[in-house]
C-alpha cells in the first residue's frame, strides 16, 4: 500500500495556532486501500459534488464490486444503470502513485482525514488485461464520510490518460 499526502486547509487546535498560509498535511496520509471495500460505501449513493466528463446528467451513483477480490468495481449512475465506469484502487497496479490532492477538491468533498479518502482510477478495458489502461491523470476521490465525490483533474504533466495496468 502506498502512502499518499492530501493537502487540507488548516484546522486549529488546542496545541497549535494555524498559519493562515500553510496547508496542513494529514499523516498518515494513506488514501487508498489495496483492495476496493464497497462495504465502507454501499448501499449508500455516492454525490457527485461535479458532473462527471461524459455524464453531465448524472449526480447520484454507487460503487460495486465486480469481483470477489475488490479488485474491480463499478462506479454506476443510479438514474440509468446502464451508464458506468470500470474503476479500481490504483495500490495494486501502480504502487508509486500519490497524487496530491488540491484544498479545493479537500474543501469541496468536506474531507477532514485521508482515514475517510477512497481513491480510484477509471479503466478503460482492452481485449485483455495486457490491453486495459488506466487514466492515472483524473481518479475519482470518495469520501466515504459524507458518501460525496468527484473525478479530480491532476495538474501534473507527468501522469497518463492511458496507463497501461500491465507493463
């Protein structure tokens, strides 16, 4: 499992004064399980607290597992089933990724703990495995708190829209 830092603003509290412009850093700051624990999440619906790209209708959807492992799940609109993402934790694919989440998407998701953070990669499926990549560029952030979430645009150059999951 990988740790990952999630940027919030700061909170104040008896032992410290806040700085007006210094982030806090959650730690540990573990974001991710290795595997998806839909438990956590179901049967509540998750709000997008942002239209996801390509689904600008739908705001209400639920996370389900495709497979007995938690390896693969599907994020589907509650309105129409038949729209859905093929998502999953990105810990077992990509072990260094840890992507920083900005104060605006902490502030909109009302994250206060990376303990309450699920992050997740949306797949795109290939013929195979060997052919199915992942968008490391643009997860989907849940708050298993408040059950909202939202797909967050990584300002880094670096990451791919089109990951292969096997190198």
């Amino acid at each position: 499992m990988s740790a990952m830092e999630a940027e919030v603003p700061m909170v104040e509290t008896p032992e410290t004064e806040p700085s007006a412009t210094e982030p806090a850093v959650i730690e540990p700051a573990v974001i991710e399980p290795a595997v998806i624990e839909p438990a956590v999440i179901e049967p509540a619906v998750i709000e997008m607290v942002h239209p996801l790209p390509g689904f600008p209708g739908q705001r209400e959807f639920t996370l389900e597992a495709l497979d007995e492992d938690g390896v693969l799940a599907a994020l589907r609109a509650v309105a129409d089933p038949s729209l859905r993402l093929l998502v999953a934790p990105p810990a077992l694919f990509f072990p260094d990724y840890a992507p920083v989440l900005d104060d605006a998407t902490v502030a909109d998701l009302s994250i206060t703990s990376a303990d309450e953070v699920v992050l997740l990669v949306v797949l795109n499926a290939g013929s195979s495995l060997a052919e199915t990549t992942a968008n490391l560029r643009a997860p989907v952030v849940i708050n298993t708190a408040t059950h909202q979430a939202c797909q967050v645009i990584l300002d880094d150059a670096r990451l791919s829209l089109q990951t292969p999951l096997v190198p």
